[in-house]
C-alpha cells in the first residue's frame, strides 16, 4: 500500500502523537475542523499568528 501515507505538517504529527483528533482541538479552541484540517497539510501551510495564539491558549 504505497503511497497512502497523508504527508502532515509539524502540528499533524503532534496531533497523531499524541493521538488528538481534529474535531476535538476544533472543538476547545473555537477554530473551525477545515482551518485545523488545513494546518495540519504539509509545511507550506503553517499558522498565522492569530490562529497560533488561539491554539496556544488551550
């Protein structure tokens, strides 16, 4: 099965470490799943300040 692993940024990884789902960080910050979803894309997509100090906050 090539080929079928999501390529994820540094907060996915902490995410599947951790085993926290998207749902439920979206959930406690305030941030909606598809900004969550889109952060944990590969690098290019890394947190604008605001959301960076939203998530911090938890």
């Amino acid at each position: 099965m090539f080929g079928l692993v999501k390529r994820r940024s540094r907060f996915g990884k902490y995410l599947d470490d951790h085993s926290i789902s998207q749902q439920e960080i979206a959930n406690e910050s305030g941030v909606s799943k598809s900004t969550i979803s889109r952060l944990c894309q590969p690098e290019e997509n890394e947190p604008t300040v605001g959301v960076q100090k939203r998530l911090l906050e938890l």
